[in-house]
C-alpha cells in the first residue's frame, strides 16, 4: 500500500501526478520526514507502472530533497530543499498562470476559484499540528491577507 493518496487521471502524465501527489503528502503531513517511502519496485508494481518510470519518480523526489536514499535502511521522506521567498513564488508562477488559465477557459470566475483555493489551502493544514510555528503562522496570516486582496 502507497503512503500517500493518489488517484491517476488520463490525460495527465503519471510522472507529474504523483511527484504532484507526493509533495502534496509532504505539505499536507500525510507523510513526514524520516518516514519510510517505497522502492521503485514497490513503487512500479503499486501503480502498474513502468520501473523506469517509478525510478524517474524517486530520482526527482530525491533532487528536490523530499525524499532520501539511507544505504541499508531504504528511502525515507527527507526535509525538502528550503527555498527564500520569492524562489518559492518564482515556482509558483507558472503554476498559478496555468490555474487561472484553466479557470477562464472553464468559465470560472475569480471569486469561485479563490473560493477553491481557500478549500483547498485548509485541506493541507494538519489540524493536530495547526500551522507550526508562530513565524510560519503569521506568515500564513499575511498569505490570507494577500488572497483577500
């Protein structure tokens, strides 16, 4: 059984989707660092995928730092690669154009999908942990803040 939840979707290489569900997991705290991930065999015969797939699945999820090759123990969730500010929002960038794009072509307005986004931005609090630190609290305060603009 995978660690973490994952619906595959045609239309949408299954590479993306699940370096996508995996990172979800990580933000959402569905999965935590040091906890342990599959082997690309593992990984592969889960998800009926091509192991080269699977292992081009783990190799990105260690560059980014999510995930940690430990010789002897497997591979365990690792911290992720922490990035300044405005990297993170260099990042998101192309991600929010391709949102909105995909918003508009659906006849969505923008206060439905700021709407969605507030769902969805819940959804990926831990409710027993809350927002962590009062730094990263106020941080998502000014987030709010800035989405209400």
């Amino acid at each position: 059984m995978l660690p973490f939840s994952i619906t595959l979707r045609a239309g949408v290489p299954i590479y993306e989707q699940v370096v996508y569900a995996v990172r979800r997991a990580t933000v959402s705290g569905q999965l935590r660092t040091g906890d342990p991930f599959p082997s690309v065999r593992a990984l592969s015969q889960e998800l009926r995928i091509n192991p080269n797939t699977a292992h081009k699945i783990v190799a990105a999820l260690v560059e980014d730092g999510l995930l940690e090759v430990r010789p002897g123990l497997g591979t365990v969730v690792g911290e992720g690669k922490r990035a300044g500010a405005s990297a993170r929002r260099d990042l998101l960038e192309h991600d929010a154009e391709r949102l909105v794009v995909e918003a508009r072509r659906g006849g969505v307005g923008l206060q439905d999908l700021l709407a969605a986004i507030r769902k969805h931005w819940s959804r990926t609090v831990a409710p027993s942990t809350g927002s962590g630190s009062p730094r990263a609290s106020r941080e998502g305060e000014r987030d709010d803040e800035e989405v209400r603009r």
